[in-house]
C-alpha cells in the first residue's frame, strides 16, 4: 500500500513517525514543501521534517527527543568505527612488533651458531 502524507497528517503519531522509510520521509517533505534533495541522508531529511512537523504543531516537541537520539545513535556508530579501526591498527602493530621479535630471535639463534661452530673449529 502507498504511503499517503496527507493521511498520515491527520492521524499522525510518533511511533509510526520514527519507523517511516526513506521514501516516505522524501513523500512528507514533499507533502511539506520543505526544500530539500532527494540525494540527502534519510537523517537530515528526517529531522528537516520533524522540525517542521513540531513547528506546525502537529506533533509535540517530544518528537525532537527522536532528531536528538538519530543523531546521537549516528555519532555513536562512528566513533565505534574510529574505535575498530584504531583497534585494527593496535593488531597490525602488534603482529609487525611480533614479526620482528622472531626475526631478531632468529638471528640472534643464528649468531649463536655461527660462533659456536667458529669455536669449533679452533
């Protein structure tokens, strides 16, 4: 079934709000005559949205609680990559602080052999 903003706007509540899809936040923002492109996260459509929703009146300002939360959960998702990633580069250095503790460990073995053998031979 086709989103409908007008419906929507006659009845609308928050929870159904919060789990409209990307299309159906471009229809209401549409319906709004927000300016806006279509190219633009579905965040920032949704908060343009909620921002004039709350404005108009037609949901309260709890509704801001969802624009605050968004965009909270967003910088909690990239901060939990930039940890990933500098945990990635901890390993990386680890195996190459590894890697090169067996090399020296290996040559140091090496040394040991050759001085041994040299005497040896005297």
């Amino acid at each position: 079934m086709a989103f409908d903003a007008g419906k929507f706007l006659k009845t609308p509540d928050l929870e159904s709000f919060d789990n409209l899809k990307k299309e159906e936040l471009v229809l209401l923002a549409k319906h709004l005559k927000l300016v806006f492109k279509v190219s633009m996260r579905k965040q920032i459509i949704k908060n343009l949205v909620i921002d004039k929703l709350v404005d108009a009146e037609i949901l309260g300002e709890e509704a801001l609680e969802l624009k605050v939360e968004n965009i909270d959960a967003f910088k909690l998702k990239q901060l939990e990559l930039e940890h990933e990633l500098k945990l990635k580069e901890l390993e990386m250095k680890e195996m190459e602080k590894r890697k090169e503790d067996e090399f020296k460990l290996k040559q140091a073995e090496l040394e040991m052999k050759e001085r041994l053998e040299m005497e040896k031979k005297r």
